[in-house]
C-alpha cells in the first residue's frame, strides 16, 4: 500500500491528499479514515477489497482496480456497486 501511495504522490500534483485504508487496520483508524475522505479531506482513497464488504462511499464518482484479472466477477460487481451510491 505504502509503494503504491508513493507511486501516485509522485505522479499527481501536491495538493491533491491521498491516504489508503486495509483491512489489516484498527476499525476505528479505518473508520477516521473514510470520515475524512466522505468530509473531503482527502482526495484520493487507496482501498484494498476491503470496501467490498458493505462500505459505501457516496462522494465517490470513480474506481480504478489495479489486478482485477484476479478477481472474481461478482467482486468486481461488488466494488462497482460501493461507488456513487448518493442521494444527489
């Protein structure tokens, strides 16, 4: 996570915030996290599959899955499904 955190600071501009989030964290570090990012404090989300599991991010508009060839089709579905899901 950290090398890919890394990968895209270098390639966006600096005031662009980026953070991620695992499931290998504290609920409540996660929890922080995502509040941030629905808050708009950070820009740019970096997830493992983690949020396929019922997480859904409304302020969210796009998903970019880095190896989805090792997912399975009602994964991808899932995670497709996690994005968007607002009111407005």
């Amino acid at each position: 996570m950290e090398d890919k955190l890394l990968e895209l600071k270098k390639l966006l501009p600096k005031f662009i915030t980026i953070d991620y989030i695992h499931g290998q964290m504290s609920p409540k570090n996660i929890k922080d996290r995502l509040k941030s990012f629905e808050n708009g404090d950070i820009d740019l989300l970096i997830s493992t599959t983690i949020i396929e599991n019922g997480i859904d991010i409304e302020n969210a508009n796009t998903i970019l899955i880095e190896g989805m060839d090792k997912l399975g089709l009602s994964q991808v579905y899932q995670l497709r499904g996690r994005v968007g899901r607002g009111s407005w």
